[in-house]
C-alpha cells in the first residue's frame, strides 16, 4: 500500500489504513534510530526543505535530523531572514523552493490552510508542520505511535486530553487520528477554551477535569498558550492550573497504568507539576524521540509513492 496523496496536510481527510502504514514503517525507522549507526541511504539523491514562518525546536529539529539520518540533502528556511520579510508572497517562496529540485516541503505557518494552497501550487511534496489552529498531523502520529508502542493499540482505549482545546491544532489532529483508529476521546478545559460543536467530532466534552479522567487509560496536557491569556480566556494562571492543572492527586482518578504525554513544551505547575511530568507514567521524553521516527516514515513514505520498494 502507498500513500494516496503526494501530500501530508492533516488527519481528517487521511485513512485509518493510511494512518497505520505510516506508524508500521515508523517501527522500522524507530529500530534504525536506536541503532549504533543512524545514517542510512533512503533518502539519498532526495532534497528536504524545512520552511518555518513560527518558532518551533522539536518539529522543526526533529525534521532536519530524520533527513539528515537518511542521508537527503536538508535545508531550513526561516521567515525572518528570507525574501518573505521582504514581502515575497507564499506561493511565490513555494515556487522558487520548488523550482530548485527540492523533493519535500515542510511547512509550518500561523494561517490556517497554508500547506494546503502551497501543496496545490507546486510539485513537491508538502508536509503540514502546523497551520494556525488548524492541524499539526505529525504531532498527532507521533503521539498515537507512541500510544501503540505501550498499549498494543488505540481501540477501545479512553483517552482525555486536557487543557486549550480551543486554539490546539495538536488535539485537533490527536481527535481525527485517534477516534479513526477506535479510540474514545474525552476533552475537558475551560468552557471558553473549548470550541462550540466538539460532539461532532465524536468526542465526549467535559468542563471538569475530574470528570474526563476517570477511568483513562492516556491522559494527554496541553500547553496553555500564555500569548492568549491577556484577552481574559481564563481568569489568571494560578486559576487555570488550580482547576485543570495535572496533579498526582487528580491521575488517580484514571487508570493505574495510564499513560502522561504532552506535546511540548510543558508550562511546569501549570498544565503538569513535576511530579507528573517526570513520573514513571511520563512518556513526554519518549514522545519526542519517536516524533523522529515518524517524520523518518513520512518522509521514506513520500519519496517512495511511484516505488514498489519495502523497507521491509
């Protein structure tokens, strides 16, 4: 089976069985990284280009490390020092990258659709490394590889994601992958953090912490986007962590063995103490290894759509 689409741009339009191609090759690919030698020749020959137009460490990083392991030809563009502060529109930065051989795009932008209209505006591959409060898909399948890995699988598993569901394109994507794969999705935050019409999702919304960690079997933090709190969303940090803060005390109510992730970077004593963040139930270091294994997959899986060649 082969990716459907040249392109990477979100969840919700992507396949279960799309889903857990790209998380079976991501196995391969975690197994190479673990190894004493990481260079590979998959990507030989193959040009990767990293075009950020917002601050990231691990997406970013992590996607220039898969290239670089595979042995692509990797670039980074940053906005700030490009023809972008000189005014160069999207479509014409995507053109020009494009026209220089690049084979993948990775895109992360504050406007929501932007990987999409760059995807339709060239022939690269383009990669959707987080778009406004849209979508963030590689987050989402590294996370559910990470569930896979300590779980065996999504299916039937209850998993509560807690915090600022409202302006996470990370629960967005996490709620497409997930409920796709069987999993039941519960989401709590502060009323005015949580978007009107999440049941249609197919998820269950809670306004108490409390509530969407019973009997959980991963329970996954946000970050509480600091930049948004002056427009008065919740009263004052203090509040917020008061009430949906992720304490011991609270993870008793889900299951003994449940799982704590958080995509990152962690507000300490705000969305986790630390306590929870580095207890033995943590796997927020083991998440951001693993996000290196499937941006490995991904790339592997694009550059080798009109191949008939297995990693396996």
């Amino acid at each position: 089976m082969n990716l459907k689409s040249k392109d990477i741009l979100g969840l919700k339009d992507m396949s279960a069985d799309e889903i857990m191609l790209i998380l079976d090759t991501a196995k391969t690919m975690k197994y190479i990284l673990t190894s004493n030698n990481k260079k590979t020749p998959h990507l030989q020959g193959k040009s990767i280009i990293t075009l950020f137009y917002e601050n990231s460490t691990r997406t970013r990083l992590s996607f220039e490390l898969a290239s670089k392991y595979m042995s692509a030809a990797a670039a980074n563009i940053s906005a700030s020092g490009s023809s972008v502060s000189k005014g160069e529109t999207l479509i014409d930065t995507g053109k020009t990258i494009d026209m220089m051989g690049a084979d993948v795009i990775i895109l992360r932008h504050p406007m929501s659709g932007a990987p999409h209209l760059l995807a339709r505006n060239v022939n690269a591959s383009v990669i959707n490394a987080g778009d406004g409060m849209n979508e963030h898909p590689t987050q989402a399948l590294l996370d559910m590889f990470t569930i896979i890995e300590k779980k065996g699988s999504l299916k039937d598993l209850k998993i509560a994601i807690v915090g600022d569901i409202l302006h996470s394109r990370v629960a967005r994507s996490n709620i497409w992958g997930m409920t796709k794969l069987g999993a039941e999705v519960n989401v709590a935050g502060p009323s005015t953090l949580l978007p009107v019409g999440m049941e249609k999702t197919g998820v269950r919304v809670f306004n108490t912490v409390q509530e969407a960690l019973i009997d959980a079997d991963v329970v996954m933090g946000l970050r509480i986007q600091l930049e948004r709190q002056k427009k008065g969303l919740f009263p004052t940090i203090r509040e917020y962590s008061r009430f949906f803060g992720l304490d011991e005390k609270r993870l008793r109510l889900a299951r003994e063995d449940a799982i704590i992730m958080h995509p990152g970077p962690v507000n300490r004593g705000v969305e986790l103490t630390s306590s929870v963040a580095d207890g033995d139930q943590s796997l927020i270091n083991e998440q951001v290894m693993n996000g290196v294994a499937v941006r490995m997959a991904l790339l592997y899986l694009l550059t080798r759509r009109n191949s008939s060649e297995n990693i396996n």
